[in-house]
C-alpha cells in the first residue's frame, strides 16, 4: 500500500449512485485504489486511520449479509466509525417515510451513508435529502455500481484489461441490477457485451443498452473471454418465467458442455449467493482454475474501500438551509 495521501479531489462525484454517467478516468481511479487496498487486506491486522472521525452508517432496507458485511468491514479497515441500522426494527416500519428517515439521519450527521432498497431511484432520493455522502448498495431493479466495480477488478486483475474483453451476461437479466451496472460499466471500459437468456427473462429492446442478445448458451458462449452467471431472483418474480427449474438448468445452468463453447481460458463469475444446480453446476463453480466468485468476495472489501475514501475525503459538509420566515424570526430575537 503506497504511503502517499490519495487526492480524492480528482474523483468529480458528490455520491456514487450508479455506473452510468461515470467516465473511464473515474472508474479507472476507483480500481487502481481498490488494487492497491488488496494487499493490505491479504496482511495480517492491515488496517488505516484514513478515515478515523468519519461516521459511515449501513441502512439496508433489503437483507444483504455479504454486501453490508463487505461495507462494514471497508468502513472499520480504514478507521472509520461504522454503524448498521436496523431497518426491520426501526420506525420506519411503523410508517416513517423515506424522507422523515432522511431528516433523521441528517441529523446525526454521518458522512457516509450506504443504502440498499427495494424500490428503483430511493437511494438517490435519500441522497438529494442529505448533506453526506450516499453509496447506491442496490435499489430495485436499477444498480448496484460497486458490485459491477468488484467485478471489473477481479476481471482486470487475472485478464489484466477490460477492453476488448467479450464478456457474456446469462441469465435473469430483467431483475438484476448487477446486470445493469456491469452493462453500463464493461461498455464505457471498452468491452462488448452478450446478455444470453430465456426471453421473458430480458428486458424489453435490451439491444438499446448496447449489447448483443442471445437466446441460446451455445451460440452466446461461443469464444468469450468471461461468463458471468447470474442468480434467479424467484423474490422478484410475479409470474412463471420458466416451467421448472429443472428445465431451466437444462438449457441455461453453465456445465462443462455448454462451457465448450466460450475460450479455453474463460473466466467463471457469480455475483452470488449461488443456486447451485439451477444457474451453475456446482463442479463448475468450484473450479480453482477458472472460477473467480470467491475472488469476487475478496474483492468487494477493496473496491468499497476505495469508495468510502474517496467518497469520504472529497466530502464538503454543507449547513442545512434555514426556511426563510425562520431566519427571520432569528434575526429578530438577535434584535
């Protein structure tokens, strides 16, 4: 890890809301720091007072252990005071409303706050109703940019470049915001894209995104650098997309067989949690030579590192706005 004091200034972004409009300086800026935090993860008690002062609160509106453990584990590695609010037993489920919660929490004054909800664009309303700094960690079906940064590291680490890489997306892409974050991200890198899916498992004019669309794994599959599978989110699902589960690993699931078809040397990627059996072979996944998903993990911690910094040190805390008929009755009572 370089001793140098990293100049967050650089990085133009008040949040990190998701990958689309972000440029390849920006993202390229968050991989290399994310890179260099790598090792000192690998070391024994490696941790930084980078951030020692700076509050950073978890609000996880949706479960998620792996991602809100991955962020707080950033948050504590770099010095920061981490807290995790539990939403289940909050006022929030006795009726508060987003925008009471973001009051709340303004006042308390974090710097950083991550947030992962159910609905598409409540992180970015929670983020135009505070002063911190807001960190999408998922919401609905829209993004889910530091996963899609993760997955850009780990690529770039055993590929050693994203551009020109062809990379296929399979599976329940009409869901998954991992899915539209890396779409977004892998294009402005310079990759090209495959979404490889049952139909009714894309989403409508998918072509529009800038990727090319298959509906067979062999014919997708065929001579691509990375397979990134992705996870059924039943959760999400208001109808039967597929007869049986069976079925659909009969023609989705990655195995040996359907693996022929892309490079020799293809990368294997899940976002996970995995359905073993359903979207991958589980012998698939477990391979040491060319699975990355346990990389993946190891990843995360380093690439939100690096957005906590950044994030956390280009932070400018503005005053809340005082209504005018407020300031009034203030200067009156100075009177």
């Amino acid at each position: 890890m370089s001793d140098m004091p990293f100049d967050s200034s650089v990085f133009p972004q008040r949040h990190l809301l998701g990958i689309e409009g972000l440029s390849p300086v920006d993202i390229s800026l968050l991989l290399d720091r994310a890179d260099e935090y790598v090792g000192l993860n690998r070391s024994v008690g490696g941790k930084l007072d980078t951030l020692s002062g700076r509050t950073v609160m978890n609000l996880f509106f949706e479960a998620s252990t792996r991602t809100r453990t991955s962020f707080e584990l950033a948050g504590k590695r770099l010095g920061a005071d981490v807290i995790n609010m539990s939403v289940s037993t909050s006022s929030i489920k006795k009726g508060e409303t987003l925008i009471d919660t973001a009051m709340t929490l303004n006042a308390m004054h974090p710097d950083v706050l991550v947030v992962r909800h159910a609905s598409s664009g409540a992180v970015k309303l929670l983020s135009e109703k505070v002063n911190c700094a807001v960190i999408n960690a998922g919401d609905g079906r829209h993004e889910h940019p530091t996963q899609a940064l993760l997955d850009a590291l780990t690529i770039r680490r055993r590929k050693g470049h994203l551009d020109g890489l062809q990379v296929a997306i399979c599976g329940d892409i009409l869901h998954s915001r991992v899915a539209r974050s890396n779409i977004h991200l892998l294009n402005i890198m310079g990759a090209r894209v495959r979404l490889i899916a049952p139909k009714p498992l894309l989403p409508a004019e998918a072509e529009r995104l800038g990727v090319e669309v298959f509906y067979d794994m062999e014919a997708g599959l065929r001579d691509c650098d990375i397979v990134m599978m992705l996870r059924l989110q039943m959760e999400r699902m208001e109808s039967n997309f597929f007869p049986t589960m069976r079925e659909y690993f009969h023609f989705f699931g990655l195995d040996y067989a359907k693996l022929q078809a892309a490079k020799p040397d293809a990368l294997i990627m899940h976002p996970g949690p995995m359905n073993r059996g359903v979207e991958i072979a589980s012998d698939v996944a477990d391979d040491i030579g060319r699975s990355a998903i346990r990389e993946q993990v190891e990843m995360g911690v380093a690439v939100r590192m690096a957005c906590l910094e950044v994030l956390s040190l280009n932070l400018v805390h503005e005053e809340p706005s005082v209504p005018e008929e407020v300031q009034d009755e203030l200067e009156g009572d100075e009177a």
